[in-house]
C-alpha cells in the first residue's frame, strides 16, 4: 500500500537507468546504513531507497523500481523490507535476498532489543513513562495520517470499495476475526468484479462463513508458542507496518492475553521512534513476553514469511503484475486493512489520550503531519521531550 508515488521525477532530468550492479558488499553496506537511519516508516524509506538505487548509484531503472515496488505491495508482509529484499534478490541473487532484508532489518531490530530491556528493566519509572506519555499522542496521530494518505487512493476506483470499508469496519468493531475481514474482502472484491462483467457464475460473497477461521484456543507463552503466532502474522498482513496493529490487537491482547493494550502502544511507539522498519514492534513485543530468545523469535517470525514470499514470486512477477483478479483481490484487501486500521486506532486511542495535554498533541501533530508534511523524527523527538519534561514536573 506504499504507492509508486513516491517516485518522483519532476527535477526535469533524464530518467535514470539502471547501468550497473551492486555487489554483496555494496548491498549490505547501503542497506546497514538504510536500517540505521531510515526513519519515518514505509512510505519514506521508499523514496529513500528509490533515491540510493535508481537516482545514485543506478542500479535499476525507475520502471524496474516500480515493478519491484507493485511485486512487494500484492504480496503479504511488510512492503519496504519486502522492497529491500527484492532489490538485493535482483542485483545479487539469492546472497542479495538475505543481504537485503537482514541488513535492513538487524540495525532497528539491536536497537529495540535495548530499548525493550530499558522498558522491561525501568519501564515503571516516571521519566520514562513520561516519554511514553508524550510518544504515544504523535504515534495515533501519525497512524491518522497514514490514514488520511490512503484512504482515498484506496476507495476511489469505485463506490462499491467504500461500501466494502464501511462494512469492513463494522466486522472490525464487532470482534470479527481479523484474517477473516481480509480474506473476505478481497474475495468479495474478486466476486463483484466478476458480476459487474456479467459472469453468471460469480457467487455472493458472505462473511459470516470466513469468521471461524480465528481460534478461541489460547496457548500459554511459550518460545514455540511465540515464533509460530509471529509466523502466521506475518504471513498474512499486507501493506505497511502500521496494518500489524489490528493482527497484534486480536491475537495478542484479545484472544491469548499475553500483553495488555497499553504494552502493545508502547511497542508501537518504540518500533516508530527507532529507525527500519515498524514490524521490529514484533520485536519488543517478543522481548517483553521472553526475554532475548523471545526478541529473537518474534523477529525471525514476523520478517521469515516476507523472504519466501519474495522467493517465490520474483520468478512469476510479470504474470502476477497484469492479473485483472490479482488486482481486484488487492484492492479489497487494501481497503479492508484501512478499515481495520481505522478501527484499531480509535480503540487505541481511548489510552493513548488520557487527558487534554495529549488530546492536543495529537490534533496538532495530525494537522502538521497532513497540511505541512512534518518529518515524523522531528514529532516523535518533542513528543518524548515533551513527555519527559511533564513527567519531570513535581
């Protein structure tokens, strides 16, 4: 759901063209220093990598970017690592595939690993509940923004996609499962393409048939236990990292009870203010159930899927690119996963805005992020400061 837009080619000059190749080395040292300081979430660390490969180094041309960029977007898994990943696997091979998404990856995933053992460590003293405090307000609003972004560009190929959201919602808010609301959208998107050809063999579409697919069997933490539901997490979620919300939500907090609403916003807001990309949250959360084992596995988990995925589908890329089904099907999986979003980030809301400080906070830190197009760092950075000097205040 990180659109192509993101390539721009309005500075007037030639389009670039992809004239050389990357070496091992060569990938591995941009994408350690990618996942070092890449901040901002999919969207950014898009452009920043269309800007390194196509417009620096040359690497691939703007359309070969934009064929990898539609390859990552129509399969599951976080979009921007499964960008990196196809980048490395182009250039250098199966050796460029791990180099790709293991650079990008290991930087922020060290990163959270530390910050999870501050939080576990002194996570009840009030200089960093302060900083948690003030980070929170900027992550809901950030998630709004995100929102506001692509809401749109999601409904606008036809009534019936805002139709489908609207209903996407209130299967969301009615504790529908989340993998449910998905696959039934994206089906039901594929049926009424088919009826509105005049196929008389398309069938409706019912949710109520998808919605046994979660399971009300909740297993203890456990290491086996937390590798395979990060597994199966990240083997189902399209698009950006903020999409992981309502799967963590409905697994985690909901069915098997293993973290409370309040730790999955504080892990939200760890994996937004470090750099990389969002889904190391997967990690804090793996460290607060299990220590380092349960980091380690969490994050295995959460980013394995995104690698065979890439595997597998790099070969038959072309053919899936121009699949009029394959698009239906994205596209009613993309407005399903806005409308579960939508949802997860009002009932998130209701702690993350606990008094009229924050309130504030987030309304401004929307309104900047949408009229003024606010580097979300810089937020990010004075909502922790902000936090920290109120909750410094006697």
């Amino acid at each position: 759901m990180a659109a192509g837009a993101m390539v721009d080619n309005s500075s007037g000059g030639p389009e670039p063209t992809g004239t050389s190749r990357a070496t091992p080395s060569e990938l591995a040292l941009l994408f350690l220093r990618l996942g070092c300081t890449a901040f901002g979430g999919p969207a950014a660390h898009i452009a920043i990598m269309e800007d390194e490969v196509v417009r620096r180094r040359r690497w691939l041309s703007s359309e070969k970017f934009l064929d990898l960029l539609g390859a990552a977007n129509l399969i599951p898994g976080p979009s921007s690592t499964e960008l990196a990943i196809f980048i490395g696997y182009d250039q250098a091979g199966w050796l460029g595939l791990v180099l790709g998404g293991v650079c990008f990856i290991l930087p922020a995933s060290v990163m959270v690993t530390a910050l999870a053992w501050a939080y576990v460590r002194f996570g009840s003293l009030p200089r960093i509940a302060g900083i948690l405090y003030g980070i929170k307000p900027v992550v809901i609003a950030i998630v709004v923004q995100v929102l506001w972004g692509l809401a749109p560009k999601a409904i606008k190929k036809s009534f019936w996609l805002g139709a489908l959201g609207v209903v996407a919602c209130a299967a969301s808010a009615f504790k529908v499962d989340a993998l449910a609301v998905l696959v039934g959208a994206g089906v039901a998107s594929v049926a009424h393409r088919e009826v509105s050809r005049g196929d008389g063999s398309a069938r409706a579409v019912l949710f109520g048939g998808l919605a046994g697919t979660g399971t009300t069997w909740a297993p203890s933490v456990s290491l086996p236990a937390i590798l395979l539901s990060f597994l199966k997490i990240g083997a189902i979620v399209f698009g950006s990292g903020y999409v992981l919300l309502p799967f963590l939500r409905a697994d985690l907090v909901d069915r098997l009870h293993w973290i409370t609403q309040g730790q999955l916003l504080d892990a939200l807001a760890v994996g937004q203010v470090t750099p990389g990309p969002v889904f190391t949250t997967a990690t804090f959360i793996g460290y607060v159930l299990a220590g380092g084992w349960g980091a380690l596995l969490a994050t295995v988990g959460i980013f394995l899927p995104g690698f065979v995925f890439v595997a597998l589908t790099r070969p038959l890329l072309a053919r899936v690119r121009g699949s009029p089904s394959a698009s239906a099907f994205l596209d009613g999986v993309n407005v399903a996963a806005l409308a579960l979003m939508a949802v997860v980030t009002v009932q998130l809301g209701r702690a993350a805005l606990v008094d009229w400080t924050t309130t504030a906070v987030a309304a401004l830190s929307a309104g900047l992020l949408i009229r003024f197009r606010v580097n979300t760092t810089w937020l990010v950075a004075g909502g922790a400061v902000l936090g920290a000097v109120v909750g410094a205040a006697p």
